[in-house]
C-alpha cells in the first residue's frame, strides 16, 4: 500500500444509499451513470481525461465489475460551471437519452458564496432527476480546493450538506479526506493539484479510490439491504424559487430579433464546451432580441471571448440594465457563460428584451454579443 491508500468510510454518508442501483445490478440489467459537474469532472489536469481523471476510473472500474455491455457512462462535466447551470443543463445533457440509474454531482468547488443561490441549483438538480428519473440514484462529491481544505465543514459543503440531508442523498467528501492526509503530512496538496483546484493523475487516482470505496460499500449487500428500492418520497422544496424545471433553449426560439444573425461555426479557440455552438450573433450597437418565459427565473447562456461586449436587459418593458462580462479569462478563449436575470416573486410571463450597448470593456477587441441558448425555468 502506498502511503496515501486509506479507507474513506470516515469520510462518506450512505444515507439513503444507492438501492435501486444495487437492484438492477442483482438481476444483471444494464446501467446509466452520468457525471455533472465542472472541470474536475471533465477531469482536467489529468494527463489524460478520458482515461485518468476520477470519472473515467470510474467508468472503468463499473464497466470491469459489471460488464462492459452493460454499463453506460454520460460524461456531463462542462469547466468553469455552477449548480445553477447544472441544473439548466439537465434535461439536454444527461437526460437527453432517457432516464438513468446513477447521478453523480460535483460543484463543491465552482459554487459561490450565494447560499440560496447553490441550494436553488443542488435542489433544482435532485428534483429534476426524482421527477424525471425517478428510480436514479443520486451521490454527491465534494473535491478539493483551497477553500474546502479546512478542519470545520467549508462553507460551499455545508450548504451542499443541507440539500442532501434534506433528500436523504448520499455524498463523499473527498476534500475531508485530502486534508487528513495533509495534516498527517503524508501529501502536500500541491503535489496532487499543481494548480491548488485541478488534481493531476495522482490526484485523480484518489478521488477514484474514495468512490470506488464508496460503491463498494453502498453496494454491499448488507448495506444495500437496509435501503428498499424503488421511488422516492419528494419532500417540500427547501427553496420554491429552486430550478426544478429548469431547462435550456434554442436561441433560435427568440420570438424577435433585430441586427443578430445565425452563426453556425464555434468562435476560435473555444473552451469548456464541446456540444452544439449554433448561436446568435451581433456586433452592431442596439441590436436586439426578445423572447417571453412564464415562470420565476430566466438568463441566457452566451459565448464569451477577446471581443465580448456589454449588454443591457429590460424586464417586462422596464428599465433597461447592463450586464458586463468580460473578464480575465475572456483574453485567452471563448467559453459559456450564463447571465441570470432577477429571480421573481411568482410564477408569471416574462417579456425580456435584450440589446446590444455598443459599449466594452477597455481589454476587449470588439462590442459583440453571442447568445447559444435562453435559460428558462418554466413551472
């Protein structure tokens, strides 16, 4: 054994546990596991994503236990993304093939110090899974940065924590388990993540052990034994304004449009992203867009870059406010983004007007504005 290999049991809560895996698994049916999440679980750092990262040891270890035909794996990481967008994400890019058995969900790490913003995105994707998969499993994993590597309970887990506790999720903290092994000095956590965030293959291989550790446990029979299969009770919400119904749209579905046109060709170079890029496109200054939504929330899902602008929104024919985006990681490559609108009170129609200012910001080459999908949350 190396001097890293320890159990993670301390480290994990099997709560409900994974009962209607383990029983597909006993009568040796086939099995659907996505993976949601950020750049850790797209895995990258790793020296090879699709072989060395958590996920796809994971995938590897299921396809060895279970049967390579029998095993189907969704890889639904997308870097640089929250739960909020997680949630957006569901329905089109882990539930686009019909339901599955397992949801692992990883955003420990990219949600942001809004607590009811991460419970609306954690709750939106547990909800959405029970309501539209409804014998799915669920795990959430907590990786490991330099704010999650604490002796007390970091603040993005503790929020995570009341959403599983309050579904009855399982989770595993592998942020836990790192730091015990810094504090033993058995590791320093550069040397696993070179970047503090993104585990290198080391790194990887231990977040893999903790799930399969994980698995193995959960799905022991005299610990799947105390669960019963089938589907689950769905509580009250934690937050009614969650993202429940929380889905992404054709940009096409804008009902008018002035001065965008239809791109179909992605923007050179292009990261965190690697589905469909047809987006709608303008440079020129009030260009505009419309669309109507009936619900409590809505934002778009744009493409940003070296000559992002700004741009402005009006809510139902109000005021019109400007949303600035670009950032340092705009000078580089082109990436999605959402921008969310305010949340409302209640459920009603929404007309959102969108338009171009013309105005940028002083590092950006140009004024543009790229819409890939419009985010909705349609009750």
């Amino acid at each position: 054994m190396s001097k890293l290999d320890q159990p993670a049991s301390h480290y994990m809560s099997l709560r409900g546990g994974l009962p209607n895996l383990n029983q597909k698994l006993f009568r040796n049916e086939p099995i659907a596991v996505a993976f949601l999440g950020g750049s850790i679980t797209e895995g990258y750092g790793a020296s090879d994503p699709n072989k060395t990262s958590w996920r796809a040891i994971t995938e590897s270890y299921l396809r060895e236990r279970f049967s390579e035909e029998k095993v189907t794996c969704i890889n639904a990481g997308v870097g640089g993304t929250n739960s909020t967008f997680g949630a957006h994400r569901m329905r089109e890019h882990v539930l686009l093939n019909g339901e599955i058995d397992l949801l692992f969900v990883e955003f420990s790490v990219n949600d942001g110090e809004d607590r009811e913003e991460s419970i609306r995105g954690m709750e939106g994707i547990v909800r959405q899974c029970r309501r539209l998969s409804p014998q799915a499993d669920i795990c959430f994993l907590y990786t490991a940065a330099e704010k999650n590597l604490s002796s007390g309970m970091p603040f993005n887990i503790a929020v995570h924590e009341e959403v599983a506790t309050h579904y009855h999720i399982p989770s595993v903290n592998f942020a836990a388990n790192i730091y015990n092994l810094i504090e033993a000095g058995q590791t320093r956590w550069e040397e696993l993540a070179p970047d503090l965030v993104h585990p290198n293959d080391a790194g990887y291989a231990l977040y893999a052990q903790y799930v399969q550790t994980f698995l193995e446990t959960a799905l022991a029979r005299e610990s799947s034994s105390a669960y019963k299969p089938g589907i689950p009770a769905l509580p009250s919400p934690k937050d009614e304004r969650n993202y429940e119904y929380a889905a992404m749209l054709d940009s096409r579905q804008a009902v008018q449009q002035d001065g965008f046109i239809l791109k179909e060709a992605q923007p050179e170079p292009l990261i965190n992203w690697r589905y469909h890029s047809e987006h709608l496109f303008t440079e020129i200054k009030e260009a505009s867009l419309s669309f109507t939504v009936n619900g409590r929330s809505a934002g778009l899902l744009l493409l940003c870059g070296p000559d992002t602008g700004i741009f402005e929104y009006s809510l139902n024919g109000l005021i019109f406010n400007q949303v600035q985006l670009f950032d340092d990681w705009c000078l580089g490559a082109f990436r999605p983004v959402i921008a969310m609108f305010p949340l409302q009170p209640d459920n009603h129609n929404m007309r959102i007007t969108v338009r171009n200012t013309g105005l940028k910001d002083e590092r950006s080459t140009g004024t543009s504005v790229r819409v890939l999908k419009v985010l909705s949350n349609i009750v």
